[in-house]
C-alpha cells in the first residue's frame, strides 16, 4: 500500500495480527452469510473468475494457482520467476474476455533479469495448465528502484477491449507526473501488446510510454469496469490523509504527489469518494484494495445491489458499498480479514480474496441458511501445563450459537467459537474436541480434533544479533543471527531455522523478506527509498522446530536513527516541494537517517496577489536536487524574488 499494504499491501504479518483476525467474517446488512471456498493459498494477490466457475487465483510467490469445483489444485497452472520482496512478485491476472474460445491468461509481475522490472505477459491455457512455452511478453515496464512497495499490478480488460493496466509509482513520487515514466499510471494496451493509436498522449510521448492513458496516481492497487455503462473506478491508495475512488478518464491527472483527496485544482481530477485514512474502524482504514461493480450476468443479489459499486480496505477489515448515482457511501460487511481483491463469480455473487487470518477466497451469498463450518477444528499437539485453544469458524445466518464436547458429552460453559484448556494435564491424551454450531435454520458439528500429549517439549530460539535496541539508518546492512536449543535434542541444527523480516508502519505491516529456512544468520539492507514516515520499523522474526515438529518464535525489532527536516524560505510564508508535495514556510519534519528526499522550489508562486520567482537555495544546491537526510537537524531556505 499513501501507504501500499499500505500501500499492498503484503506477505508477512505480526503473530498477534493473526489472534485479532481469528473471528469469523461478519456480514453487517441482514440476509447475507459468508461461504469459504478455498483456503490453502499462499499470500494471494489477485484473482480471476472464468466463464465456467474456475477461479484464477495469483500468489505472490509466482504461482498461478487454480480453483476448480471448490478445490484448491496441487499443480500451478503456471510459475513464474519473481522477485518477491516486499510488494513486487505475481500481482495481477485477468481472462481474455474471449477466453472460452483463445484461452488467453494475462499476467503482471515482477521480473528479475535483465534488470528489476514488472511485466505485462500472456499465456495460452490449456485444461487447468498453461501450454509451455506459451509466454507472449506484452510490455516491459520501467526499471525498479530499490524501494520494492507501490507496484500497483491490477489488470483489466475495458468495454472498449483494450486491457489496462495499474502502475504504482514505486514509491518515487514525481515520476507519477511524467510522460517520460510508466509509473503511477493507468497504461492501455492492445491484447497483442501493441499501443493504440486513440490513447491520449500518443502524440506526445514515445515508444512505450504512449501506453499511458491516465496519470497522478500514487499506487491504484484495484480498478474496475462497469459493463452496462464503461465506467471505470480507480481505487488509489493513500498516503497518510485519503484513501481514493477516482473517475477512470481518458487523459486525467489526479494529482500524486502534489495532492491527495478532493482538490480544487483544475489541473487535477478529483475523486468520486474518498475516505479518511486512520485508526481502523468502519469509515475509516489504510489501504483501498477490491474493487468491483455489480452488474452480474446471473442476479443473485435484490435489486437494491444492481449496478453498485463494492470496495474493501485491507487494514480495517470491511467492505463498503458505493452508490454510483449519488457518490453516497453505506456498509455492507465487516471482519473479513485481510482483503485484496473483490469479484463477482458466474453464479451473481461476491467474492473477495483475503490474505489473513489465512490465504483464502470467500463467496457472499445471499439468503437464509443453516450453519456451514468453513474452518475445522485443528489437532493439537502439547506439553504437560502447556496452554492449548481450539476453535471454528462458520457461515450462516446470524445469530450463531457454538456448544463445544469432549469425547461426544457437552462441555458446560463453552459456547463461543474457540475453546482453551489453560494447563493441560496427561489425562487429557487422546481426548476429541468438536462443536455444534446452531441457528434458527439449524445445526452442524464440526470434525473431532485430537489433543496428544507429548513428554517432548519444545525448542527455545534465541536471536543474538543485532542487539536489543539496536538504530539504523537507511542503507545500512543489518545481521541477524541466533541460537536454538532442544531439551531433547540439544543444540539444533540450521535446518531448524526459518527467518522472516516484516516492516512495520504506524499501526499495520508491510512485507520485506519472505521466509528463509535453513540458515543460523543473514543479512539485509535498508531500502533508501520507499515510505517517507519516520514511525517505521524493522521486525526480525525467528521461527524454530525440533525434530517432533514443535516449535518457538521470538522476534526483535530494529528502529530508526531520525533527524527533523526544516524547511524555510525568504521572505518567509512561500511554498517549496519536499517530495514532489508543497510545504509552506515554517515546515518541519521527523526524518529517517540516511532516506533520500526530494527537494525542489515552486516557482512561480502567487501569494497576497504578489508573484515570486525562485533564484536560488541558501546552500547553493541545484534548483531541483536529492537529499539524503543528514544524522543532525538542518534546515534548507529557498530564496525567492517577488516580481
């Protein structure tokens, strides 16, 4: 994910994120239950419905999994190499809408050679695999920086048939305005790859970039059609302010990085809606993510839903329901999870793609029903003392009500969705743990859950570097290493070992690494650019397993060194931009050490009806320059002449 998760948000996520998300997905408008379809996927990014049900389903990772009859199929359809860090890796997928008859998948991810880019590519399907060989590359796109969030990669086919594709701005900012850059762009293309000759600025750019059809946009991590009508809403996310609905217009410009939100600007377009980026709750979030109209082939919804507009936001866990008519905005479910894609199936209802509480696709339906267990009670394995949870999720109409037994006689008390024993004690060895789940259409009982006692008790991981409370400062090396000791098997070897490495930002996380196994240490480097926020860190994950399969988890985190930023001009009260947004005089900043941040004048500028030109920095410094954020407090002052 303005922020990409946040910003796209993606892959790992802090344990306690994933107690929070335990609860079942919650419809807020009366009538609608929640159907888990799949699970299993691994940090999908974006899905696909075909013509007969099957469902195309991106993981991060390079796989391009497929969902048939309900089943999660073992073999990709396709994989691709990726970079997979942070928020590059498989981002999008879209069908040809002919694909009954060509079979034509649409992909865009990251790839890694010659250099870092992301790729528009094609392949030919046949069955539940694509023909090998297959690939048709569409469209290279520009060379990445080291900041690996803001890949956009949504893909769409409009009314008109050409396939548009959403370019996040990499977290550079200005290149969003240049028709000399893909990125933070709407691109519009012909199946084949090649470039029409009606996109807007065909006469004014060259080569590849005369692909780009809209501009100003930060990181458009979802879009989508209308069919009846050609609309086209954009859903941009935010960086600290707004969270974006836009108008997809041929040729527009909406603002990133000089604004966000709704804005006078004549230059810019505003967005249709747009809503507060904060504290989660239910109005407000950090990341726009699904988005999709319903305009359904089947209608399985009243008629009240035809023709809205559905959005999800990734961070506050809900979906919204827009009215395209009157831009009013009204609830429509909570607690789904993590969502970071939304579609309308073949059979009129929608779905959305959630990465947490675990990687799965869930189907809204609407009707009264009985209960559905969508997620069984899991078997638990435990040490004398140790404390132990089972729990369920289910579907069906509201309100549920959970009675828990043990070895088939009702446990007294125990009527929630999970059920904790706090010390286990060895009469507990082999006893089966299920729970009825009732409402007025009904009942079901899930699968029985074993609890085994074990004498084997579990390893303890230690992380020894870096310390605690250990600084750094942008593009510093950071090591990690660590020990692990079994009080059965002793000192464990590196194969016990998986490393992750998650950043956090403010309240929520971004992915950086993805998990490595098999190796006591390591290294990474701190990204110069990407997110310019100073509340950020770096969380060190170590995961150990012993022989039994019993594990521990410790993490440390690695926070930054900050300077503040000053920024000043004379004669005092003018405008400057610090990262392609305007500042006025007096601005200051908290900073991270070691960060690269654009600085550059506005010029000419208009204030009390009198116009300023700039003539130079104080320090003598280019007009338009990169600074790195200095290890002490500074100042820049732009000096300004009036006219």
């Amino acid at each position: 994910m303005r922020h990409p998760a946040r910003c796209y948000v993606f892959r790992l996520f802090a344990v306690a994120l994933l107690h929070a998300l335990a609860a079942a997905p919650s419809p807020a408008q009366s009538g609608f239950v929640h159907v888990r379809i799949v699970g299993g996927l691994a940090d999908p990014t974006s899905m696909a419905f075909a013509p007969d049900g099957r469902i195309f389903v991106a993981e991060q990772g390079g796989r391009l999994r497929v969902v048939k009859q309900n089943v999660l199929l073992s073999t990709p359809f396709v994989t691709v190499d990726v970079d997979a860090r942070g928020e590059r890796g498989l981002l999008g997928v879209v069908l040809d809408p002919q694909f009954a008859t060509n079979r034509f998948v649409y992909v865009y991810y990251t790839a890694t050679s010659p250099t870092l880019h992301n790729r528009v590519s094609r392949f030919t399907a046949t069955g539940d695999r694509a023909v090998a060989g297959s690939e048709v590359v569409l469209l290279e796109l520009d060379e990445l920086s080291e900041a690996s969030n803001h890949n956009g990669g949504a893909l769409q086919f409009g009314t008109d048939g050409k396939l548009y594709v959403a370019v996040g701005d990499n977290a550079q900012g200005n290149p969003a305005q240049l028709l000399t850059s893909l990125l933070g762009k709407i691109l519009r293309i012909n199946r084949d790859g090649s470039i029409p000759g009606d996109n807007p600025f065909y006469a004014q750019a060259t080569g590849k970039y005369r692909a780009i059809w809209a501009r100003g946009l930060r990181n458009p991590f979802t879009f989508a059609f209308q069919s009846s009508t050609g609309w086209m809403f954009i859903n941009d996310v935010g960086e600290s302010t707004w969270e974006e609905i836009n108008p997809g217009r041929s040729g527009a410009n909406y603002g990133w990085p000089a604004t966000e939100g709704e804005t006078s600007d004549p230059r810019f377009t505003s967005p249709l809606f747009a809503y507060r980026n904060g504290p989660e709750g239910p109005t407000t979030g950090c990341a726009i993510t699904g988005g999709a109209f319903y305009n359904p082939a089947v209608q399985a919804y009243p008629d009240e839903y035809v023709g809205k507009y559905f959005f999800a936001d990734y961070c506050s866990g809900w979906i919204r329901k827009l009215d395209p008519s009157t831009n009013g905005v009204t609830a429509f479910a909570s607690e789904v999870g993590k969502p970071v894609d939304l579609d309308v199936g073949p059979r009129g209802a929608l779905s959305y793609l959630t990465r947490q509480p675990e990687g799965a696709i869930y189907r809204i339906d609407f009707g009264s029903r009985a209960p559905t267990i969508t997620t069984q009670p899991a078997h638990q394995v435990a040490s004398l003392g140790q404390r132990v949870t089972f729990s369920v999720t289910a579907s069906g109409s509201a309100p549920l009500a959970y009675q828990w037994q043990r070895n088939g006689a009702t446990i007294p008390g125990a009527t929630s969705s999970s059920f904790t024993i706090p010390s286990v004690q060895a009469s507990d060895d082999g006893d089966r743990f299920r729970v009825v789940v009732s409402n007025s259409f009904g009942s079901t009982t899930s699968l029985a859950a074993t609890l085994t006692i074990t004498s084997n008790s579990p390893p303890t991981g230690r992380i020894s570097s870096p310390a605690a409370g250990t600084l750094y400062r942008a593009g510093e090396r950071i090591s990690y290493a660590g020990s692990a000791t079994d009080p059965e098997q002793g000192t464990l070897p590196a194969s016990a070992f998986t490393w992750t490495v998650v950043f956090h930002h403010e309240t929520h996380t971004h992915p950086f690494l993805p998990a490595r196994s098999g190796v006591k240490s390591g290294s990474f480097v701190i990204p110069t650019t990407g997110e310019k926020s100073a509340d950020v860190w770096y969380r060190i994950h170590l995961k150990v397993a012993d022989a039994a399969g019993r594990t521990n988890e410790s993490f440390r985190d690695v926070r930054p060194r900050t300077s503040t930023i000053a920024l000043r001009t004379s004669p005092g009260g003018l405008l400057v931009k610090l990262d392609g947004q305007n500042r006025r005089d007096p601005f200051s900043v908290l900073a991270v050490e070691g960060m690269q941040r654009g600085l550059g004048p506005v010029s000419p500028q208009t204030r009390d009806g009198a116009t300023y030109d700039f003539v130079r920095w104080r320090d003598g410094a280019p007009a338009n320059r990169t600074i790195v954020v200095p290890q002490e407090n500074v100042t820049y002052t732009a000096v300004y002449r009036r006219r």
